[in-house]
C-alpha cells in the first residue's frame, strides 16, 4: 500500500535548507574565483538501516544519516576538493573557498541558467522501505529463519540480515547542469550452517536491487532460506578439487564477477588514462575472443548497479566496451573524457560526499553467445562447473587473479558430477577472454550482491553473463599436481 513518505532531504524543495539556482550559483562563484576551469557541487543526503537476526531473535537493529556537501575544482589535470557536513551557507562557502585554492588567476565563468535533464525511470521511488515499520522487516528475517530450520534437520545455525537505503543526491555544475536523483536500495542476505557426522559447511543465498520491499514478491525470504540450506548441504558431500590446467565452464549470473574484476576494471578510462592497464592505448585491438561483447550498462531496471544519472550530473547509457573481441571504449567520467577528447558514459561515480568521482563500472555484463548451455557442458570432458564465486584478488595492471569458489562441481564425460571444496581458479583476465571457446545463449544478471571497491571507495555494482566455456584454465586445489 502506497503510504505518504516522512523522508524529505534538506536540501530538496521540501527541505530545512533547500538549494535553489541562486544558492548554486554563488557557490560556483566561491569555487572559480581563483582561476578553476570546472566546478561542482555533489549535495548528498543518506539515510540507512539494518537489521540482523541470529538463532531466531532479532540482534541488532540500528539508522544512520549521514549529510552534507563536497565541492571539486578542476584546473588542468590538478583538482582541488573539499567537503562539509552541514548545509549553512557559511559552511558551503567554505568548502567552495577551500577548494578553489588548486588554481589561481580568472576563473570560468558562471552558468547564467542551469539546464535540468529528463528524468529516467531505470526504478522506483516513492514508496520507501525506510517507511515501512521495523516488525514488518523482523518478520521477512523470521520467515527466513523458520523456513531454513524447517527444510532440514542438519541445520544448526541461520543467521539473516537486511539493509536498506536511500540516497539523495544534487548535482550542479559550471557547464551548467542541475541534475537530481533518489536512490534507493535493499539488500538481503541469509546464511546457514549445516553439520552431518561431525562435518560443517555453510551455504549463503541474498540479493535485492534499487527496489523497496516489493523486491520479496519475486524473491521470498523462504526462497532465500531454501537455496542457503541447500548450498550447505550440497557443500557437506564435496570432495577435494583435483589441481592443473583444465577447462572451466562459468555459470551464468554472478560468474560475471570475474569479468568484473578481471576485465572491467582495466577497462576504466582512468587506469588507462595514467597507462597503467593491460589495455592502455589498444583501442580498436583484438582483446578477446570474437564471441565476446561487453558493456557497461546503466539502465538495468532495478538493478543494483543502476543509476539515473552518475555523481557528476551526466545520464549514463549502455557503454559498449568489447564488441566481438575488438576493444572499442572505455568507461569515462569527466576527467578521463576530457583528457581522450570525448564525452562521459556517464560513470562517474563516488561513495559519498567526502570523495571526488572516479571512473567506476555500474552493471557489466558480457552479452549471450549462440551456444545451447546444456551443449557447453557436454562438449566437456573433464573439467570444473563454477557456480559461485567468493573472493580474490586482482592486480589491475596486467589482470591476473586469483578468485575462490564457494560452490562447484566436477564435469566427467559432459556430465556435472561431485560437488568440490577447496576450489581457486588462477588466471589472467585478458587471456581469459580470449580463451572464451563457446559462450550460451543463457544470459543472466546477479541478484544484487555485490560492491565495488577502488581508491578506498566502496560503490553498489551489478554484475552479468551467459554459461561461458573457458578453454583452458589453472585450477587450484588440494591436491596438487592431480
């Protein structure tokens, strides 16, 4: 039921301080006084709350709000940046005097009027999860809870979670856009441990997007509970992974985390800007095998990677990074176009007020190939099924990895067999892609569950791709040299 929101940021129309094109103005003013070739002011607003539920009661429940202004001049390649938490005008003014001090001499000149862009639809906002009362949300944490329990006697311990969001943001800039989004966002999470003849495992299952509550009309907390008991007990019957260099086929979905860390991050304009990725200068070079076409794309509705506009005021589209194995572009924000003499995709992004934007992905995703996934899967003769994927590591500048499995499986004869433990796959991404020897036609996007982080800063992203047959990859387990 649609109720009357409570939430109204400060600086919005409705706010204690709202920012008008004269308030914007005059802070621009403030930043390009002592020679600034661009400016903009990125007002933000964040209110969040969590939820956490351990052995049936709920353990912890809490809000924040965070606020305030940062304020980025640019001169050259150098920028001045400065930050406030409050929304006086003294304060404002501040920031603006502070960062205006990277440059010195005329500045340029201030926009006379503000132009304000359409607003995209890419999800929903009105009807907030913050407003929403905290029984209604313990319940969906009970519900997972019981249903966990109730699936298998071996369950001996369910731990569920809920956070939600929504940030407000106010972007002006001295090229002369107003541009302004609220964004909200959800994410549930529920982890079990099973244990059977003095064994162990966990299995985790969540997901959410920029939705409210209405996200568990598609995906229950009993759906959730059910995939986590079933991840654990899969887990307590894996035997230990054989080690060398075999071929690997990549589920759909979150198996895009790999083309995320290992491809997508050589692929922002920034690395490439300082040549310091693994595709610096290669434009219009053969990167990867002719099946492989990737992009960037903003405008997933309701994904958690979506965004309206980007933390610099631009409306991002679908960037098309890689098509059929050529490298065509890169992910750009203000910075990087200007220095590639080109416009910005419009992924410049920030964790918050008190950083300056980055080149950063939103939803990256390789598009489907011609192939049948059951096909893939029996072209293999032995081999590894990833499912899904945990952590590694990436080194950005030549795109090795080193990435661990929370669930595979072993694939004899063209058939997916015995789940496995202890599973790491070792690799270089560029090479990866261009080991890509049959790609399905299968294409999924991840659930919302995962994040960014770069430089120190932490943004949502949604990862994507099709069942994908790597030809040959270095499989890492306990037993080496099998």
């Amino acid at each position: 039921m649609t109720t009357q929101s409570r939430y109204h940021a400060p600086f919005g129309p409705e706010g204690t301080a709202p920012v008008d094109t004269e308030t914007a103005q005059k802070l621009l003013r403030t930043a390009l006084s002592q020679g600034g070739q661009y400016a903009d002011l990125f007002f933000e607003y964040n209110v969040a709350g969590s939820y956490s539920l351990e052995e049936g009661i709920l353990k912890a429940a809490g809000r924040s709000v965070s606020m305030g202004l940062g304020v980025r001049v640019m001169k050259g390649d150098a920028t001045g940046y400065a930050y406030v938490q409050e929304f006086t005008p003294e304060a404002m003014q501040r920031a603006a005097k502070t960062a205006a001090q990277i440059a010195a001499g005329g500045g340029a000149p201030v926009p006379e009027t503000f132009e304000v862009p359409g607003v995209q639809k890419r999800y929903q906002a009105q009807d907030l999860s913050l407003d929403v009362s905290g029984e209604e949300k313990r319940e969906l944490l009970l519900r997972a809870d019981r249903a966990a329990r109730a699936a298998d006697p071996r369950v001996i311990r369910v731990e569920a979670s809920l956070n939600e969001e929504v940030r407000e943001l106010l972007v002006a800039t001295s090229s002369g856009k107003l541009a302004h989004d609220r964004q909200p966002m959800i994410r549930f999470s529920v982890r079990v441990i099973a244990e059977e003849k003095g064994k162990r495992q966990s299995g985790s299952s969540g997901g959410g997007g920029r939705m409210s509550l209405d996200y568990f009309a598609q995906h229950s907390p009993e759906s959730h509970a059910k995939e986590a008991v079933r991840h654990a007990l899969c887990m307590l019957d894996a035997r230990d992974c054989p080690a060398g260099t075999m071929e690997v086929v990549l589920a759909p979905g979150d198996s895009g985390i790999l083309l995320h860390e290992a491809v997508g991050h050589g692929l922002e304009a920034d690395f490439n800007r300082k040549g310091t990725s693994n595709y610096s200068g290669r434009i219009g070079e053969r990167v990867a095998s002719d099946l492989c076409t990737v992009v960037d794309d903003a405008t997933l509705m309701s994904s958690r990677g979506s965004i309206n506009v980007d933390d610099e005021g631009n409306t991002p589209q679908s960037a098309v990074l890689i098509e059929k194995g050529q490298l065509v572009g890169y992910m750009h924000d203000q910075h990087s176009a200007k220095h590639f003499k080109t416009v910005p995709t419009g992924n410049g992004r920030r964790e918050s007020f008190q950083s300056h934007p980055l080149p950063r992905m939103t939803n990256t995703l390789l598009l489907a190939g011609p192939h049948d996934p059951e096909e893939i899967i029996r072209s293999v003769k032995k081999g590894v099924y990833a499912r899904k994927f945990g952590g590694g590591q990436v080194d950005i500048g030549n795109g090795d990895f080193v990435f661990s499995l929370t669930e595979s499986y072993l694939i004899e004869d063209g058939k997916i067999t015995a789940p496995l433990k202890g599973v790491n796959l070792i690799g270089n991404g560029p090479d990866v892609m261009c080991k890509v020897s049959m790609l399905g036609n299968d294409v999924e996007t991840s659930d919302g569950i995962w994040t960014c982080g770069k430089d120190g800063q932490s943004v949502p992203v949604g990862v994507g791709c099709p069942t994908i047959k790597i030809a040959s990859l270095t499989v890492g387990g306990t037993q080496l040299g099998a």
